[in-house]
C-alpha cells in the first residue's frame, strides 16, 4: 500500500511543478500525517524536494542517459525543432553541430544543402559523409561511451580554432537559474567552447529539459543567442527567458 502511495505522489508531482500536502491527501486519500511521513521518506532518498509550502520533485539527474535511449523520448518534438533550426541554414553556411538527437534530425534536414559541417558526434560525421555537397569535419577526441561523441582536450582545442555562422547545441538539462548543465566535466568543456566561438549560438532542447540540473555548469542561458524548443514550455518560462534578451522560437 505505501509503495503505491509513492508511486501515486511521484506521478502526481511529475504533472505538477510545486504541489501541497493537502493535494496529496486528496489524490490519494491518505491522511496529512501519512502523506508527511510518505514525503519525509522519499525526501530523504533523494526522490523529492520539500519546500515552503510544498513540495516539488527532485530535478536534479544525476545520470546521462546513451543516445539509443534518447532517440524515442520526445521524437515528434525533436522533430519540429530540428525543422526550424534547419530553416535558419542557408546554403554556403559553416555550421557547428554539437552531439544529440536533435542535431542529428537537423543534419538530416541539411543534407541536400551545400554547407561545411563542423561536429563532434560521430553519428552525425558518418551521416553526412555520404553526401558530396558537404564538406564535414569530425573535432576528433576521446569517445564519449553514451553518445559517441568526441570529448576531451583534442575536440575542446579543435572547437576553440573554429568561428561558424551557427552553433547548434544541444542539452539533457536547462534552466534560467542554472543555466545549461551536462552530467560530465568532458560534455560540459565541449559545450561551454561551443558557446564562446559562433556568430549565432542556438541552444535546441524539447522543454522536458527545462527544470532539470545536472552536475557540471556549461553556461549561463543568457550565453546562447537563441532558444528553440517546443510549446510545451511553461509560458511564464517563455517570458523570463525573453527578457534574458534571447531569441525564443516555439515548435
């Protein structure tokens, strides 16, 4: 009964950024003493986060998830998203695609579209390896396990020597206190060059990123000149992230 009760708050709290006890005795039933007691125990294993007035689930991750994983979670937004980023690309361009499931559908979208294509995800190199039109560079590192992505000195100094017309990046966790976060100091190093040397930095993440931290800060969200992402972000979000001076574009 009380595993139910768990489970039955934390699905209810996944629907809900802050929630009261007296939702929760609600949803479930429970008395206000029980549903204290339930929230002290998943507090303390780290599964929520109490605050005033209430208690919100736990956003940190503390875990990176590998690409196989990533590529079904939220495709038809990663789908729209990657359609208007690629919008943006016009044919002589030099972009920086940065490792993800995202940049990967705007590759695809690329391909007929004469360009000179700088990344560090190896899906992304052998993609557009085919295609004769486009002259594509790999940074070259170490192999990143869960994304077979190139980290590490070699792609940090490869990114640091390039100034494309557009950065691509891509993240797991965002928000406007934190900023961007990556669950590794090599993913973070990588990201945080990409933010320093483009002419237009575009950071693409479906808005279940939103919210979440993870444990290496790659950079503020005001570094990136542009956000897209899909309308499931919080509209109050939306209007704090404007007045950061970025660019907002809504799937």
């Amino acid at each position: 009964m009380a595993q139910e009760r768990s489970k039955q708050i934390v699905e209810y709290l996944k629907m809900h950024n802050l929630v009261t006890v007296d939702e929760l005795v609600s949803i479930t039933g429970a008395s206000p003493a029980t549903i204290r007691r339930e929230l002290i125990k998943l507090d303390k294993e780290g599964v929520v986060y109490r605050v005033h007035g209430g208690v919100t689930l736990n956003r940190f991750v503390p875990s990176q998830p590998t690409t196989t994983e990533k590529q079904g979670q939220h495709h038809k937004e990663k789908l729209m998203i990657a359609a208007a980023a690629s919008k943006l690309v016009k044919p002589g361009d030099s972009i920086v695609l940065d490792a993800g499931t995202t940049t990967i559908e705007i590759a695809r979208n690329l391909i007929d579209t004469p360009l000179r294509v700088i990344t560090n995800d190896l899906h992304i190199g052998l993609l557009l390896a085919d295609y004769q039109q486009i002259e594509v560079s790999v940074t070259g590192g170490s192999v990143d396990w869960s994304s077979q992505s190139c980290v590490g000195d070699v792609a940090v100094n490869f990114l640091s020597k390039v100034h494309p017309t557009y950065t691509f990046i891509s993240c797991n966790a965002f928000k406007i206190d934190t900023g961007i976060t990556a669950p590794t100091s090599d993913k973070a190093a990588v990201k945080r060059i990409m933010t320093m040397h483009s002419s237009k930095k575009v950071l693409v993440a479906d808005s279940s990123k939103y919210g979440l931290t993870q444990l290496f800060e790659v950079s503020p969200l005001s570094c990136v000149d542009m956000l897209i992402t899909d309308s499931g972000l919080d509209g109050k979000v939306a209007e704090e992230i404007r007045k950061l001076g970025i660019e907002l574009i809504l799937c």
